[in-house]
C-alpha cells in the first residue's frame, strides 16, 4: 500500500494495520518522548536517548521500528547491529548533530593539547567513530566525572549541554559552538513570565537550554529525567517544563490533575514531528528506512558508544 493511502485512512484504522504488521514483521517499536501523542502510543518502550539506546540493546525480535530522529536509530543499530532498524522518514535528522563533521573534528583535536573527545549522542555515527567516549543529557555529568583529571576534554558538539556539565562537574571544557534550535530559544524572559503567570510551579528545564535559562530554573534534566521528577515530587503541583511540546504533551496526559505549563509557545521540534502514525505503518509494511552504517565506521563508533554504557550503566 502507498504512503497516500495510509495517510486516508483513520488513527484507529492505523493502529489495527500497524498490529498486524508488527506481528507479521515481528517489530517493535522505540519511541522518543518528543513524538506527537498518536506516535507516542505505539511505543513498545518510550524513553529518552539513554533509555532508548539501553532498550535497543535487549531487543531480541528481528526488527526495530524508531520513532524518533536519525541519530537515534542508527545509536540502535550500532548498539544491536543484528537488527533491522527502520526510521520511517529518512529527512528526520537533528540539526544539532549536523553542526559538526568528522573532518572538523578531527581537525579540532589536532589544534589542542591531545583532549578527550566526549561526543553528545546527538551525532553522526562518522563522528563518533571520531570519539573517545559519547554521552546523554542524563548521563554526562557521570561520564565527565570519569575521565582522568590531568586531561583537556573537548565537548561536542552541544555548547549549552557542555556548559551544563562543566559547572556541575567543576572541569573546564573546551566547548563546540553547536546548539539546539528548539532549546536554545528559550530566554530568561521567559522564566520571568512563566513565574509571574504560575508564581507557585516549579520550572524544570532541559540542559540543552542557554546557561542563564538552567540558572534561573529551579532544576535541569533530560526528558525521562523529568518524567521521574514528576513522579518523585508528588506533592509539586505545577510545573513549568522547558523542553520540546511532545514532552509536554505527555506529561499533561498522564497528570491530568497536575497544572503543566510549557516554558513557552511552540517548542516544536519539527524533525520529530516528521514521523507520523501513517509513516510509521507505511515504513513497517515497506521496511523502510534501513539504517545502515559501514563497517569501518560502526566499529569505533560503537566503541565510543559502549565506553558510555560502560561508565552509566546498561540497565
Ligand atoms: P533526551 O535524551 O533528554 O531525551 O534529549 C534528546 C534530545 O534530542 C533533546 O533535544
Ligand atoms: Fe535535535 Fe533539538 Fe530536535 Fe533534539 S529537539 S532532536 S537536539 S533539534
């Protein structure tokens, strides 16, 4: 069936095609808490980078349906590379992980004093394989602390993130200028308003925001890190979320009793929402997109890849 007739057809008829088909396909589906509700109930596990990349890992049937951007799926497929990883829109990349290459990195290690390349998940494979050791917005902390004290470390390529970690660890960074279009729009004013309109909520940020956005936040963490703040802090009822509105979506469902408010209007991020419920059915009956990674580069890639669950944890 073509990508124009799943789009005809209903929700629920979807979610009866893509049950077949999983069946018939033996799949399963990861998805990322930045997906649109509809995709978001499909997933046979949910979680952020770390949780997906852990979850990629145990999967034992034949085929892994991500929902989420590129980056992700191929994580998937250099940690469990026996499986077929689909993504069902191939334009689904993060801007982020395109603002640095393997040349540039490779470049950059040159121009310093033989630094410890830390790679944030949200690259290329090609750049990892250009790596030390790669890192999640949950786990980085962790893995600057584990990193001998005497060394340079280079951080790629998130400034924000790396200026995140570098203040919580007490380590000096050198920092790659890269930046998340979605997070890095978020302004002091906005906290300023969100307080004034909510003066009794807690505003939770992600790490990938401005420094001075984290600062004036009440607590960071990444997208599953704040699924669990919700939960250990039942007795908070309103909370300001400063991160993409798939997660918001989310968590508002599940706490319909609680008061969610987005740190601000449109925090879309628009390569996440590239994925639909018609996609992802249309990508599983077709096998579409394969991720493939040559060989030479999944090798060290993965190398980098497993120091991390290494150091954080495989679960
Ligand atoms: P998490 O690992 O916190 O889910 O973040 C991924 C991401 O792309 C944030 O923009
Ligand atoms: Fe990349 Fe930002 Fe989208 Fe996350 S939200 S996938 S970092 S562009």
């Amino acid at each position: 069936m073509t990508l124009e007739k799943y789009q005809r057809l209903s929700d629920d008829e979807l979610y009866k095609k893509i049950s077949r088909l999983k069946e018939e396909r033996d799949a399963v589906f990861l998805v990322h808490n930045y997906q649109v509700l509809p995709v978001q109930r499909l997933a046979d596990f949910i979680g952020d980078s770390l949780a997906l990349a852990q979850a990629a890992v145990k999967v034992q049937v034949g085929t892994i349906v991500f929902c989420g951007v590129h980056f992700m799926a191929e994580s998937a497929k250099l940690l469990n590379p026996g499986k077929q990883v689909l993504l069902p829109d191939r334009g689904a990349g993060c801007p982020m992980a395109d603002m640095v290459t393997p040349e540039a990195l490779r470049q950059a290690r040159k121009r310093y004093n033989n630094p410890i390349v830390v790679t944030y998940v949200n690259s290329s494979a090609a750049v990892k394989a250009e790596s030390d050791i790669c890192c999640t917005s949950s786990n980085a902390v962790e893995i600057i602390n584990s990193l001998p004290s005497d060394r340079e470390i280079l951080f790629v390529p998130d400034k924000n993130l790396g200026s995140y970690v570098a203040k919580m660890t007490g380590r000096k960074l050198i920092l790659w200028p890269g930046y998340c279009y979605v997070h890095n729009r978020f302004t002091v004013q906005d906290i300023i308003n969100a307080r004034e309109e909510h003066p009794g909520a807690t505003v939770i940020v992600h790490p990938e925001c401005p420094p001075e956005v984290i600062e004036r936040a009440d607590m960071a963490a990444s997208t599953s890190g704040m699924v669990q703040a919700l939960k250990e802090h039942a007795e908070i009822s309103e909370w300001v979320i400063g991160t993409e509105d798939g997660l918001v979506e989310q968590l508002s469902a599940a706490n319909p009793q609680k008061g969610i408010y987005p740190l601000a209007v449109n925090a879309v991020c628009r390569n996440m929402k590239m994925i639909t419920l018609a996609k992802a059915a249309w990508a599983l009956e077709n096998q579409k997109y394969e991720i493939t990674v040559p060989d030479q580069v999944a090798t060290k890639a993965r190398l980098a890849l497993e120091r991390m669950l290494e150091v954080s944890g495989r679960k």
